[in-house]
C-alpha cells in the first residue's frame, strides 16, 4: 500500500513538510516581518501626526526647532491650503519629510509640543482661579481682606470701590429670563474686578 504523500511546499528548491519544525520556523519569520511592516505604518503615521501637530505649534517654539528649510516650507504650504483633498496629499508629504528627521529633532519636536500643551494647562488653571477670586470677592465681605493679605501689592482702595461697585449693579435674577438665556449682562466693575485679579494672580506667577 502506498504511502499519502505528505502536503507542503518548495523553498528555494527544498520541501518543506507542514507542521514540520522547518514549517514552523519559516512561518514564525514570515510573522516577524509582517509585524515590521505593521510598526513601520504605524511610525509613519505617528510621525505624519506629529508633522500635523507641528503645524499648529506657537510661533516662538516653532522656531526653536532645529527643522530642515523644506519641512518648514511644506508646513506653511500646509496652512495656506484650504482644500480639503489638497491638504491631505500635502499632509502626506509633510509625513514624508518628517520620516527623514533624526531623533534628536523628533524628541525636540515632542517637547516642544509638550511644553505648549502645558501652558495651556496652566492658562486654563489661572482663568478659573480669577474667576473664583471675583465671584467670592463679590459674595463674602471677608475675602476682600483675605486677598489684600495673600497680595499686598493690589490698590486696595480700587479694589473695594469695584466690590461695591459690583454689589450694587446686582441683580435679582429672574427665573423666566434665565431659563430663556436672557438674565442680564454683568456690569463693568464686575469685569474689572476679574481683570484686576488676573493681572495680580500673574504678577505673583511671574516673581515666583
């Protein structure tokens, strides 16, 4: 009785039996590179994001960037065009150009990106800070002297005549106006009042 011919195929002029221990090990280095090629489109597109993110990037830290003068060309030609098919195929040669950087200028790039996105952060924090200061400082009579203690350098006698101020423009919220979105516009010492604190509230910020 024949024997069933075992099932496989040729590399390179050798049969390789499926199942074998050739088979397997053929199989895992076919795996291997079709994980390369999968990290390979992946980094380009990290880097075509990143190239993107660039594009939106402050000017002054922009600048400090150690980029080559065509990428800087192809990211202001980026900005400039409107189309959407057209900024597409230009993103797409940004993320080329970006391939070609070496990773001391990717890093620079990331922290640059980083340090901006922190300072938004922190300009979020500062705004909210300013607006709970003037809320309370309108709402608790003591927090016009808990204030003047924490920073002595505020007019104090501005401050407490925007208080005042800012009392009296209140008004009595009616329930049918707010419901509409129609309640009345706060007065202008109101928006002094947060002005004034936020210039405090960044000078402290920039001494310390």
């Amino acid at each position: 009785m024949s024997r069933k011919p075992k099932r496989g195929y040729f590399v390179r002029g050798q049969f390789v039996a499926e199942g074998s221990e050739l088979d397997q090990q053929l199989k895992s280095e076919l795996k291997g590179s079709e994980i390369s090629k999968t990290d390979l489109k992946r980094e380009s597109e990290e880097l075509q994001q990143l190239g993107e993110d660039l594009t939106r990037l402050r000017a002054d830290l922009f600048e400090r960037l150690p980029l080559p003068e065509s990428l800087v060309t192809a990211m202001d030609e980026y900005r400039r065009i409107t189309n959407f098919e057209g900024k597409r195929r230009q993103l797409q040669y940004v993320g080329k150009l970006m391939r070609k950087l070496d990773q001391d200028t990717l890093q620079a790039a990331r922290e640059a990106l980083r340090e901006q996105q922190q300072g938004s952060a922190r300009a979020t924090l500062a705004l909210h800070e300013a607006e709970r200061w003037r809320d309370d400082l309108i709402e608790r009579e003591a927090a016009v002297g808990e204030w003047l203690s924490r920073y002595p350098a505020t007019d104090a006698q501005q401050l407490r005549a925007l208080v005042r101020q800012a009392r009296k423009d209140r008004v009595a919220p009616d329930a049918d106006a707010v419901s509409r979105g129609l309640a009345p516009r706060q007065g202008r010492a109101y928006r002094e009042i947060f002005q004034l604190v936020r210039e405090q509230l960044d000078s402290a910020d920039t001494h310390e």
